[in-house]
C-alpha cells in the first residue's frame, strides 16, 4: 500500500510548495553556479567516478538565451579542463534554440563540440520529448559524420520507435546513452507498462553492445543492473566498451560503489543552475521512493 500512496503523493508534488521541493530537490542538483558544479564533480572524482555536467535548461525562447546558455558552456568546459576532472557535460537542443531557429542551434553546439574536443572532452545530446527524437537524432548523426566523434546522443527504452533507431546504430556505430526515458507520452508512442519498458531496454542495450556500440547504461533500476552486469560477465564484454551512469542523489550510491570497485566505468549526471524546479519534479516522480523525504520536510521544517 505504501508504494500506492508514494506514487499517489508523487503524482501531487507541482501542487506542493517550491520551498518544500527545494528542500528535497537538493539531493539532485549540485547547486545554482558552476562553482557548485565543479567542487560536486571534483568530490565524485575522489571516489572514482567519472562525471556529465548539465547547465539546466531547455525550451529557450529568444537567441540571447541560447546565447548565454553556450557561454556557460564554454566556460563550464574551459574549468573541467583546467581542473583536468573525468568527465564531460550534457546539453539539450532546445537550450540551443532548436525550437525557434534550428539552424543557430547547431551552430551553437558545434561551438561547444569543438570546445569540447579541444580541452579532450566529450559532449552528450540529452534527448527530451518524441516531438524533437528524430531532430536531435540526425544532428548529432550529422555531425559524427563530418568527424565530430566526441558527441553522442540518446535512447529511451520506453520509446516504441527506438528499436528502430537502434537498427540504424547496429549500421553506422556511435556512442549512445541508453535510459529509461522520463517525459509524459502517449501510448502510441511509449509503452506504459513497466516490464515491458525494463525488458525493451535489456535487449536494445544487449543489441548495441553486441554491435560494438559504445553503451552508457544509464539506470537506477538495480534489476536492469543485475541482468547486465550478468550479460556483461558471461559474454566477457570489455569494460572499455560501455560504462554505468546514474543521477545525482538516486538513492543507489552502495550498488555504485560496489561498480567502481568491480573495475566498471561509471558516470554520475550533474545538474546545476537555477532551473531546478521542472528537472526536480521529474525525478521526483521517477523516484516515489524519495517521496517520503518530502514528508519528513513537512513534518520537520523548523531543522
């Protein structure tokens, strides 16, 4: 029953306060400024974990938004160079403008690709909603294919097109993430169920590897993590060929440890910057769990 009022509560948490989700947001986001981003990837960086960094953000309206969102990542990559930290950062398109002016947009972010690979830095396209998949899809395509390597895009296993975009991956190669996917979509184009999405990911993740594709696996769900570790272990897959990833402040960080010390590569995404609010409510909802962190909130505002 409690699960049930979890995902009840869960499901509630836009009509909550924001200095109640703030409290609880904390443990998914670095912080507001870059510096908070940087001492987070330094700490993880200590404990052997390699890390993406995103300036949150998405949905940019006018061009000096888009704008100011390359300049920070610009001198987000120029402080993980200097620092000379395991990692790499995570944009969305439509930070860049994809919405209004898709043009601009890929100029900007072949701006911060070729940043990137000056400071030896790699650049993941975070995927959003089906309405811009196959848009962001052939772009970051496009730009492999002129040499562009150190970019990447995603996959989201709930998504019934991607055994499909996994079929033109077993065809061209490339570096995927492959997740869960998180945005509200319609049964025609997502699966709704559960199992059917953990076990759509198993085997397009099984399909990629089994390609030669380099695989970020990126979950939380420890039964995901199971049956690869064991398909992964059986078919000696090389640890140079994928790694794990993980949230900030997903509630796993024993197993993650346990991964490091396996001798897995594996990368934590750091959210920062004032955008919290909406990247906050959907992990919330993706993690019912962490509801009951809201509720001590509530109950113990005065600490």
């Amino acid at each position: 029953m409690w699960p049930k009022i979890q995902r009840a509560i869960a499901q509630s948490l836009p009509h909550l306060p924001r200095p109640i989700i703030s409290r609880v947001a904390r443990r998914y986001i670095a912080g507001s400024s870059l510096t908070d981003a940087i001492t987070t990837a330094k700490d993880l960086a200590t404990r052997g974990f390699r890390t993406t960094i995103d300036f949150l953000g998405e949905d940019t309206q006018r061009p000096e938004q888009a704008n100011e969102v390359v300049a920070e990542y610009l001198r987000l990559l120029a402080a993980i160079g200097e620092f000379n930290l395991p990692g790499g950062v995570s944009v969305k398109l439509t930070q860049l403008g994809l919405r209004f002016d898709p043009d601009q947009c890929v100029h900007h972010l072949k701006t911060i690709v070729n940043q990137a690979s000056k400071v030896g830095r790699f650049v993941r396209v975070d995927m959003e909603d089906s309405s811009v998949v196959g848009t962001t899809l052939d772009i970051v395509r496009s730009l492999r294919k002129s040499g562009m390597l150190n970019v990447g895009s995603v996959l989201q296993a709930y998504l019934r097109r991607t055994a499909d975009d996994v079929d033109t991956y077993l065809q061209t190669g490339g570096d995927v993430r492959f997740c869960k996917g998180i945005y509200r979509e319609s049964e025609e184009l997502a699966f709704q169920n559960r199992n059917e999405i953990t076990q759509n990911f198993i085997i397009q993740t099984q399909r990629l590897l089994e390609a030669g594709v380099y695989v970020g696996i990126a979950t939380h769900d420890t039964v995901i993590i199971s049956a690869m570790e064991q398909y992964l272990q059986q078919r000696g897959v090389d640890k140079n060929r994928y790694e794990f990833q993980a949230l900030l402040g997903v509630p796993i960080t024993a197993r993650l440890k346990r991964l490091v010390s396996d001798g897995h590569k594996v990368r934590i995404y750091i959210p920062y910057g004032t955008h919290w609010y909406a990247y906050s409510l959907r992990r919330l909802k993706e993690n019912p769990d962490v509801v009951g962190a809201v509720l001590r909130s509530m109950v113990r505002w005065d600490r």
